[in-house]
C-alpha cells in the first residue's frame, strides 16, 4: 500500500497480481464509459430532451393540482369588520360567530371568495404537449431507419442536435 507521494507503507493484507504471463500489472484496469460511447469525456445524456419535457409535465401537473386544490377553497372576506368597539378582526376559527358592527365612518360587510379554475385546460394542455414532446425525443434515439451506415460521430453530432 503506498501513500499519495508514491511512498511504500504497508505489505500486509496486500496480494499481488500479475497480468497474464505472470508480467506485473503497469496500470489499473478500468473503464471509464459515458452516455454514448467508451471515454471519459462528459456527454449530452441521449434522453436529456425527453427528461427535460418529463420534468415540465411533472412540474405543470403539481401547478394544476394546486390550482384545482385552491379552486375548491372559498375565502371569507371581511369588510371593516370589528368585535364591538376594540380591533379589528384578522382571524376566525372554525365554526366562529362573527357579529359585524358598522361604524359611523364605514359600513361592515362579510362575503365569501372562490376562484375559479378558468385556466385548467391551458394546463392539462401544456402537459398533453410535454408528454408528446418527450415520447418525439425518446423515438428519435431509436429511431433505425435514418441512415443505418452513419459513423459513430455521424450519429453523436445527429443526436446532439435531435435532443
């Protein structure tokens, strides 16, 4: 075992191997792969495109759901209201009665808002276009019948450019 300045620092619990023909091994025997091809240079991932358009969807689908969510939660509104004659009233608790006082300046009033889920179909179409998006770019990479005979780069720069 050897230290990172090339020292030696131990024999124990260490065995030797020998390539074959018994020569010592001269480098480790590793190799390193990327997306595409054998090298240890970082590549494009093939599927980023169709992971990109997954990762919209998901993300435009968890928005709709909060939407839909919000959509089913009306709000009470209070319009100057006020317990009597001390502050005004900023909380209420389930099941709370509310008595509304008018002052002489400004007339109380309570009402209830509910929004609207007016922009669902926008959503459930960004995502039906994602989805189409992400199953165009995962065909592509499998696409065998653009140019069988292309050379490895050929084909790296094609896609490059498709994803």
């Amino acid at each position: 075992i050897y230290d990172g300045e090339g020292s030696k620092i131990a024999d124990e619990g260490v065995e030797n191997v020998n390539a074959r023909g018994g020569a010592p091994i001269t480098k480790i025997p590793f190799v390193i792969a990327n997306a595409i091809e054998v090298s240890d240079a970082i590549s494009k991932p093939p599927l980023i495109g169709a992971s990109d358009a997954l990762v919209s969807a998901y993300c435009t689908h968890a928005d709709l759901a909060n939407q839909l969510f919000k959509s089913g939660q009306s709000t009470l509104v209070l319009k100057n209201a006020r317990d009597g004659d001390s502050e005004p009233i900023t909380t209420v608790n389930v099941g709370g009665l509310i008595n509304l006082f008018d002052s002489n300046e400004q007339k109380a009033d309570a009402g209830w808002i509910t929004p609207s889920a007016t922009t669902t179909q926008a959503h459930e179409d960004r995502i039906e276009k994602l989805l189409n998006l992400a199953a165009k770019s995962g065909a592509k990479l499998f696409d065998e019948s653009i140019n069988k005979q292309e050379s490895g780069d050929a084909r790296k720069l094609r896609m490059t450019a498709e994803t």
